[in-house]
C-alpha cells in the first residue's frame, strides 16, 4: 500500500513521483483505524434514526395533546409554583380574548376580577394540604364582564414527584346552571305527569265504584227520607192540637184530642227519629267526605283513622258495584288506630280488593279473605283471593306501570304500580305471593305511627 504523505520517509526511483511507502505494521495500524471510524460513523447513523424517530413521536405527542386542550370546553390553566401562567387552553383564550403568547408568564391572579382575587391568591397554600373542588370564582370576560366558573385545582408534579405548579379546570357556572334548570324542569314534569296519572287512574277507580257507592248512599239517604215523611205527618198533627190549644178548648176535649192524634206516641217518638235521622245525615256525609278525600288530586295532611273501617268501607265499595258477589271474610281486630293519609290508604285498597275481585271474575264460587294483623310499629292489610295465582313471569312486572294481564280495555295497568309508589310515600311497603293453598296474597304493611 502506498499514500502519499508529506512528513514520512520516501524511497525515490527515476522518473516516478515521490510516494509513501508504509511497513506492514503501519499498514495494518491504518486499517484499524479506518474499520474504527467506519463503525463509529455506523454507530452515529443509528443514533441519528433514532433521535428524529423519537422526535417524530414527540411531535406526534406533543400535537395530541395540543389537540385534546384546545378541544376541551372547559377552561385550563397551568401554573408554576410562583402561580405564573405557563400554559392555557383555547377555551380561556374565547373566553378572555387574550392568547396563550401574551398570558404566559403572567401572574395568574391577572386573570381574576377582583372579587375573586382573595381566591385566586391562595390556591398555593390551599393546594399544599387538599385539593380544591367546585370554588365558585369569576375571571376577566373578553368585554370586562365577570364570567362566573366553578374552578377545581390540584398540585401537578415533575417525574421524580417533585411539586413543580398546579393545574386549573373551570367550567362556565352558567351552563351548570342551565343543566340544572333543564334537570329541574325535566323532574317537575316528571312530577306532574305521574300525579295526572295518579289521579286518572283514581277517576277511572272511581267510575266502576260508581255503582256501588250509589247503593251505599241509598241506604241512610232512604232512612233519612222516611223519617223526615213521618215527622212531616207528626208535625201536621202537633200543628192541629196547639191551634186548639190557642183556641181555648176545654181541658176534656183537649185530653180527647190528644189521645186521637196520638201526642204522647209522637213525643216518645221523636227523639228516635230525630236521632235515626242524624245518623243517616252523618252516614251520607262520611261517604261523601271519602268520595272527596279519595278524588282529589291534592296532597292529603296526614290524620288518625281506624284502619278496619277503611277496610271495610273500601272493601263494600268494591263488591256492590260487581256483578258476581264473591264471598267476603274479614279477619280482623275491631279497631286499629293508624296515622297516615286515609285517602291513599282508602286507594290502594280499593285497588287490592278490585284486583282480587277481577281475577276471580270467570269462578263459580269467588272467595276472598281481608285480614288485618297488628306487629310492634307496623300494621299489616292481606288481600287473598281464590283466583289462578300469579305467574313466574308476572312477578318480575307486577308493579311496573302499564302491565296488565286483564284484556285490552278492562284494565289500565296502573292500579297495582300507583298503589306500591303511594304505599312507599307511606311509609309502608306493598308486596305480593301465591297461596300454597292457591290464589294471591297482596299485603300492605303501614307503619302505625304515621310517616313524613
């Protein structure tokens, strides 16, 4: 091998230029040499791929997250530990009208008004010892208005865990407080359209009752009317003797008047008629003020009643008004005295014992059995009738609204779903099962203290 170099030794031969003449040694040194430079030249390649590939990735990185930022409708912040501005989103940029060029490096309390700036100041002491949630703080708008956000902020740490500054995250109060009108808005229908619905099922309750309630006031209203036809012919008779009384007749002719017209029979008798009559006029008056209380469609106070009674004249409400009569056993006490709202109660048994009475409607011999049973704080109400039973699929909808096994038009499917959510407004809780003897068993149980 031959090179050419200036400081080496050189070997001259006539008419030929001078040339460097190595030794093997040399020769071999050089070799290394160049294999060296080779791999090392190799070895900064590599090095540079792989720089611009992690660069790329960093870019790509990079530009992701400038995305997600600027994408979000929440306002961010992100501060050092001197709460200086180092990074803000496009959010804040509309809702400012300030770049994130010309915020950076400012204080951040240059964003606040000044209401909000004895906020503002001590995020840093507050973040050393808990996060702050839902602090209600207003910023500078781009036209000098005061924008009102819900601002939570939490420490941000380096990689070694280290504090290094913090990040905010507000959201305009304004569309909190939309969400919550439209939420409120969306409940208070919801509100009105299940007490509509309560109340039609109620009318709709009370329209097949209709009948039966009829035969209930004829009762004391007949009593009433007969009574008042006798003392209208005692009244005529009472008239007659005291204008002879005012006539002066002689005392004998006024004992043999008062024996034909009978006085002494009518003011013996009176007494029981007037009474008779007070008692059909109370009798008519109750029905009329259970009609009332059990229609109404306004929140009933609660009071204390005899729950049996309710029982009872829920239960004859009910059967009147049917075609077929079933057979009716009452197993219960004379009196329980509960608390609560009568009219709500008055509902879901008529419910009960009209749900019990349906099924039974194709039975030759209907049969059903209205108990009552008094525990230490609860008082329990068990309809069971004679019919089929519930079915294994009828159990998982039996109080969900608009289910009905009943054909089309005899039955809404709210009776059963508006009877368990005003037994839960109760207090008390409604619950259903199958006899093992046959038929079901719906019980309400009512708390005997009444409920709030």
């Amino acid at each position: 091998m031959t090179v050419k170099h200036p400081g080496a030794s050189l070997a001259r031969n006539a008419g030929v230029e001078d040339e460097l003449v190595l030794s093997p040694s040399t020769e071999i040194a050089w070799i290394e040499v160049i294999q060296k430079m080779e791999s090392v030249y190799a070895d900064l390649v590599h090095s540079q791929v792989q720089v611009e590939e992690k660069n790329a990735a960093l870019e790509e990185a990079q530009q992701f997250i400038r995305s997600v930022l600027m994408s979000m409708t929440d306002v961010l912040v992100v501060c050092d530990l001197q709460a200086r501005i180092q990074q803000v989103n496009r959010a804040l940029e509309e809702l400012t009208g300030r770049q994130e060029a010309e915020l950076r490096g400012k204080p951040l309390v240059s964003l606040f008004t000044d209401d909000s700036l004895s906020h503002a100041a001590h995020f840093k002491e507050r973040l050393l010892t808990t996060a702050i949630v839902d602090c209600e703080v207003s910023i500078i708008g781009h036209d000098g208005s005061a924008v009102p956000l819900a601002m939570n902020c939490s420490n941000r740490y380096d990689y070694d865990g280290g504090l290094v500054g913090m990040v905010l995250i507000g959201r305009p109060v304004g569309e909190l407080q939309r969400a919550y009108r439209d939420l409120n808005t969306a409940h208070e229908e919801l509100k009105q359209t299940q007490l509509q619905l309560v109340h039609s099922e109620k009318m709709a309750s009370l329209g097949r009752l209709v009948a039966g309630v009829a035969h209930e006031l004829n009762n004391p209203i007949s009593f009433v009317f007969g009574n008042m036809h006798a003392l209208q012919g005692y009244g005529e008779r009472i008239n007659r003797y005291l204008s002879a009384v005012d006539e002066g007749m002689a005392p004998e002719r006024l004992r043999t008047l008062r024996d034909e017209l009978r006085i002494g029979r009518i003011l013996s008798d009176m007494p029981s008629l007037i009474e008779g009559t007070l008692e059909g006029a109370e009798r008519v008056r109750d029905i009329v003020q259970d009609l009332r209380r059990y229609s109404t469609s306004q929140k009933e106070s609660a009071s204390r009643f005899d729950l049996p009674d309710i029982i009872r004249t829920a239960t004859q409400w009910v059967i009147k008004a049917c075609r077929v009569k079933p057979e009716i056993v009452y197993d219960m006490p004379d009196t329980v005295t509960v608390t609560g709202r009568k009219g709500h109660v008055h509902q879901i048994l008529i419910n009960l014992v009209q749900n019990a009475v349906d099924v039974m409607e194709d039975q030759k011999e209907p049969r059903m059995t209205v108990s009552c049973r008094v525990s230490e704080s609860f008082a329990e109400v068990a309809v069971h009738d004679s019919g089929p039973g519930i079915t294994e699929e009828a159990f998982t909808k039996l109080f969900d609204p608009f289910y009905t096994t009943k054909p089309v038009g005899k039955g809404t499917g709210l009776g059963l779903s508006i009877s368990y959510g005003l037994a839960m407004d109760l207090g008390g809780e409604l619950k259903a099962r199958n006899h093992p003897l046959g038929g079901a068993i719906f019980t309400l149980a009512l708390p005997l203290g009444g409920h709030d």
